[in-house]
C-alpha cells in the first residue's frame, strides 16, 4: 500500500498559553485514534505547537483503507422460502437490503442452523477524502471549556483562525476548516517573517519555519531551548537559574523565536520574603529568578522576548522598568501588614463566606480552634499551641499581601506570625496547614502543623459533605478529593494512630446546621476509603488485598496499612491459596446453612465424635492463644504467619468430616466450629476475597 505524509496546521491568534501543550497532545491523541478507527494505518505522528498555532504531521500515511469484504446474515433458510421453494417477503426484504436479487445471495451453514448470506464487498476510501472530517472531528473534541465566535461565521475555536494547511504528501486537500479555505502556505514569526511560505512537502515544515520563518515549532524543542539559554544567563551572571517546570511549560507557551536577557532589580528588595520576590517574578512577570549558590536570590532575573531586538538593552530595561513597581507594591504591602497583629484580622473575617450554609471563614476558625485543641493529644501535639494556629490560621487571608498575591496564603501567615514573635511552632502551622498542597508535596512537620493541616481538611470535607455537595466527575470545587488524600497521607506516612471514624464523628459535631452526623461521616468514611484504595494501589498492593481488609473495616487509615501489608505477605506463603479457598467454602457453607457469622457461637468439644474435628478445635484454641498477643501490638503479618499454620488441619477435617449432616445439633455444632475458624481470620482480614 503507498503511503505519504499528512502536514495539518491550524493559523490562529495567540493560544492561551496555559492551555497550549494540552492542545497540542489532545489534538495528536484525537487524529490518531480516529485514523485508527478508519482503518488508515501511519507510522507516527509528530505534533507541533507554538502561540499562533497547532500542527501535525503524520508520517506514512496509507493513502487509503484496505478493501473489506462485509458478510450479513439474513432469515433462516426455513423462513426464506415456501413450500415451493418461492422466496417469501422476508428474503426478497433481505436481498432489497443489500441491493442484490435472491439468486446472488449464498448460504451460511453451521451446526445451529442455516440462512440467507450477503457478502459484500466495500472498496476501502482514499485518506485524502477522509482526512477533512477526521481532522474536524478531533479538533471538535479538544478540552476547550468556551469556544469563541469571531466575525460573522459561524465557526468556533478557543482562538479565531486565520489561515489552514492540509498537504497531503505534494497535493493540497482543498477544504474548509473553521471558516478558512486549507492550502499549502504557512505564516512565520509576526515581526520577523510576517509574509507567507510556502511548505512544497510535508516533511520541510519544520525546517522551513525555523530558517525562513524565524519559529521553532516543536514545543519540546522550543522548551528545552529556553531551559539552556536561561541557565547559560545566569551562570553568566553568577547564580544558578530557578525554573519552575509549569512556568517553563508556559514561557514556551508565549514564545516562537525565544531569545533570553537577564534583567536586576534593586538590592534592598531582598529584604523582603523571599516567596514574594519569587511569586511576583514567576506568577506576575513570567521571569525565572537567579540563585546564588546557597539558593538565596540575587537581584537578577531572566526573561525572554519573542524576537531577537536589535535594542536588546532596551527589551531589558523595559523589564526592568515594569517589575519595579511590582516589587514596590509588595514592600509596601509587607510593611504596612507588620504593624498590624494577626489576632487583629479576626474580626475581618467575620465578612468573609465561606460557604453560605457553613457559615464565616470566623465560624470555621471557631471549629478549627475546638478540634484542634481536642485532636492534639491524639497527634502528639500541645492543645494550647494547636489552639493558639487554629485561631490564628485565616487571619493572613484578609492582608494586603495575601489580598494582591493569593497563592502565598500560609506563607505570609508564617512571615507574620515570626516576625510579630508567635510561638516558631506555631508560626511553622500556619504554612502547614494547606500542606500537602499537591500529589508528592512535603507533609507538616510540627505537631502542631499536622494537628491544624488534618481539622482543616476534616472540617472542610465533613461541612460540605453535609450539605450535600458531594463532587461528581471532574467537578470538585472544595478540592475534597486532594483534602481526603492529605487526610491519608498525612496519618499514614507520619505514622499516627487516629480512629477516622472518632474524629470525623467529632468535626461532625461542631457544626451546628441541621444534617444527619451519622449519615454523613459514613459518606466522608467511605470517600477517604476509596482515596485510600488508589493511594495503596500506588505503592502496589493488590485490589483484591484491598477489599480483604476492607471488608472487616477497620477505623484507623494506619492500621488498615498494616493490614494489607499483612496481607499482601501472607499470599506469598505456601498455604495462602488453600486457605483462601477454605475460608471461602466455609463462608458458602455457612450461606448454605444460612447461619450468618456473628450468630455462630462456640462448639461443644462433647458433641464431636471424630478426631479430625477434636484436631481442629485443638489447633483452633493454640491459634487464639498465639495471635491474641499480637494482635493486641498489631502485628498482622505475624499473626497471620501463625494462622497459616491450621492449613494442614482444616485440609484434614474437610477431608475426613461431612458438615452438612441430618442431626441438627451435630451440624450446627460443626457449623459453629468452622465458623470459629473464619472469624480469627477476620480478625485481620477476609481472605476468602483472595483471587489467588
């Protein structure tokens, strides 16, 4: 089959640069699979992404489908033809149907029957024919949240469009994609090759615009380019670069032609924190801030502009220029917020909502003070100081360094709280509180931090849970999902031994609108259990492992860890399938006698009248005596271990034993025996959902 190359480039205004690499690998996923779904294989494709445009280009392409053969199966033979062999309506409807008379159909035979067949056959589509509606689909199925009309089509795209390419191979598909006519020319740098080229084949458009058109198109490239210039600058200068990967990503994002310039800024602003300087820098100016080599700021910045100036000194004094009052602002704010007391804001957030139901960010500051002073014990924490964080926790929300920089909530708290002489731990729980902030960030490191960072996140997941905004899908507003697994991470990589359910019970109580507590802190239970089961997924425990502890349900996130640890060390035992399945024939035979386990009770060793169930219950008792002291320390994997070791006896009573007898008593006491069994295993886990 020939193949060739496919160029698609889309001409737009400037793309949102946060969006632009989402863009770019959405619309390559997108082409690819729907050529995969119209049979039109390719070797690979390269995509392509710069501010004024998206771009494909698929290698050998096959140049159309491969012919198919389609077979229908039509009525039965029986009911295809009379008595005297005459089609009946049901096989001239079917020959209508496939556009043939009778006599062309044939006859499918099997050992279920027989019927009327049409084979027919399909020539496969060109790709240039199919290319045009392929592109459209996967461009109508990018994740753009609000597309935008422009003019007076009606065409719509995150960004209004102004020129397309579809080459394929030296041929141009000539069609309409968003409003413009496809061709063959491309458009370079804005300022530096503002006229038209001309991409002769797919394959140069790449090359041609980074000679002629002055953009480097690849994104990866264009990326990796900045990340040298920028470290090449400040190595120049004398530090190091800080490059922050999001605001690499989005520099790229900005620039075709990228060319770097180190800009400074006056020495005294060092003074302020050094989170503030880096925030108005990356978040506000798009600048990558220098380094000295102990990871202190020097009063350098690189920056990069979107042309090569023939003024470069003026591009950075331009900078310069604009950051200046930036950082201005910021000392402003960072002095004038010191002179007043955090304690001071307490009354300010009496008009902030949190949510409307749940009252002020105060009323949630009243919570936060009462379950942390109740928590702090269980974490290891002093009441007072967990007391002393929580009442202080919002109040950097309403300074003015917070209100004009909001990503530094927390951080300024901590600032504030230090330089206004707060307890340091105390201080330290400010920041601690939103941690972690991110999947892999750092956890709270003081006792208080940890005490404040879990009532917050409990108190924000049990409010909203009860006033039912439960999220759903993609949406989730109150972060609920990354609060659940800061709840589990927390606990569990700082080793606490905390009953979830005790302490969701009691945030629950705090709150004073009407809602069922009960109800909605066994919601929250089970939505922390399922951040649970992909957080221990993660580190490799099976789903099967997963569902054997929970299903004893244990309160504390810690002592389901050790569990399924337990768990996952007893498969690896030799008599882990056997007892596996013999718990799971025991819970049958239970079912069968529909006995339910906690209706069991002990057997009567006078009731037995053979040595395999006397072997048991022997064996039964010497279990409860060896795993009761280590159950008691929580070491499952032990007890487990020792538990292994009736896999010979239980072998033996079901070979030798039947339990399902006429005698009422001796059945039920036989029941009662096995179901002695059972219940020390679940003890620690259900290992009859062990899939082996």
């Amino acid at each position: 089959m020939n193949t060739r190359d496919l160029l698609f480039e889309l001409g737009t205004e400037e793309l949102p640069p946060k969006a632009l690499h989402r863009l770019m690998t959405a619309l390559r996923d997108e082409t690819a699979s729907r050529l995969e779904q119209a049979d039109l294989a390719f070797a690979t494709i390269d995509a392509y992404a710069a501010p004024r445009r998206l771009a494909l280009l698929v290698h050998d392409l096959t140049e159309r489908q491969p012919d198919k053969t389609v077979e229908r199966r039509g009525p039965a033979l029986k009911a295809a033809f009379d008595a005297d062999g005459k089609p009946t309506p049901a096989a001239l409807g079917f020959a209508k149907s496939c556009g043939v008379a009778v006599k062309d159909l044939e006859t499918l035979e099997n050992d279920k029957g027989a019927w009327l067949l049409c084979r027919i056959h399909q020539p496969g589509r060109a790709a240039a024919e199919l290319a045009p509606d392929i592109l459209r689909q996967a461009l109508a199925a990018l994740p753009i949240p609000k597309r935008m009309r422009w003019g007076a089509g009606e065409a719509e795209f995150v960004r209004p469009v102004h020129w397309a390419v579809l080459l394929f191979g030296e041929t141009v598909i000539e069609t309409e994609m968003l409003g413009v006519t496809t061709g063959n020319a491309t458009r370079g740098h804005r300022f530096h090759c503002p006229r038209p080229l001309t991409v002769t084949q797919p394959d140069h458009y790449p090359q041609l615009l980074l000679g002629e058109g002055r953009v480097i198109a690849d994104f990866g490239e264009r990326r990796e380019h900045i990340r040298q210039q920028a470290e090449k600058l400040a190595r120049e200068h004398g530090g190091r670069a800080h490059i922050d990967a999001d605001l690499l990503d989005e520099v790229t994002a900005l620039v075709e032609w990228p060319v770097g310039l180190v800009g400074t800024f006056e020495e005294r602003f060092l003074e302020l924190p050094k989170e503030v300087l880096v925030t108005v820098m990356q978040s506000h100016q798009k600048y990558f801030p220098v380094l000295d080599p102990s990871g202190a700021l020097l009063p350098r910045f690189v920056t990069f502009a979107n042309l090569d100036s023939k003024n470069p000194d003026t591009v950075r004094a331009g900078n310069e220029r604009v950051i200046r009052p930036r950082l201005s602002d910021a000392e402003f704010f960072w002095n004038q917020d010191l002179k007043i007391p955090l304690e001071r804001h307490l009354d300010k957030l009496a008009g902030i909502i949190f949510q409307k139901r749940l009252g002020t960010l105060l009323d949630k500051t009243r919570r936060l003070e009462k379950l942390s002073e109740w928590l702090a014990p269980h974490v290891g924490a002093d009441p007072a100081r967990a007391r002393r964080a929580a009442r202080l926790a919002k109040t950097d929300l309403v300074t003015d360094m917070v209100g004009e920089f909001p990503e530094l909530q927390g951080i300024m708290g901590r600032y504030y709280a230090q330089a206004q002489g707060e307890d340091p731990e105390v201080a330290a729980a400010l920041e601690e509180q939103y941690l972690p902030r991110f999947a892999g960030d750092r956890l709270p490191k003081t006792p208080a931090g940890r005490t404040l960072a879990l009532a917050d996140k409990l108190d924000t997941l049990v409010g909203i849970f009860s006033i039912g905004q439960v999220p759903t899908g993609a949406k989730d507003p109150y972060a609920l999902r990354r609060a659940a697994l800061g709840i589990i991470r927390i606990i569990i990589e700082g080793g606490l031994e905390l009953d979830l359910k005790q302490i969701l019970s009691e945030a629950a109580n705090l709150h004073s609108h009407d809602f069922d507590p009960d109800a909605t802190t066994a919601q929250v239970f089970d939505f922390i259990l399922e951040r649970l089961r992909g957080y221990l997924a993660e580190r490799g425990f099976r789903p099967d492992a997963f569902e054997a502890v929970a299903a004893v349900a244990p309160a504390g996130l810690l002592d389901f860890l050790r569990r399924i640890e337990a768990v996952h060390a007893f498969r690896r035992l030799p008599e882990a399938e056997a007892l596996a399945a013999a718990n799971k024939r025991i819970r049958n035979i239970l079912r069968q006698a529909q006995l339910p386990l906690d209706q069991a009770g002990e057997p009567d060793p006078a009731r037995f009248d053979s040595q395999a169930e006397h072997a048991l219950y022997r064996e039964l008792l010497a279990a409860r005596t060896d795993v009761e002291p280590l159950l008691a320390k929580h070491d499952y994997t032990a007890a487990l271990k020792r538990l292994a070791q009736l896999r010979d006896t239980v072998d033996a009573f079901y070979d030798q034993v039947m339990v399902m007898v006429e005698d009422t008593q001796v059945r039920r006491n036989r029941l009662d025996l096995l179901a002695q069994v059972a219940r020390l295993f679940l003890r620690i886990a259900d290992i009859s959902r062990l899939q082996g």
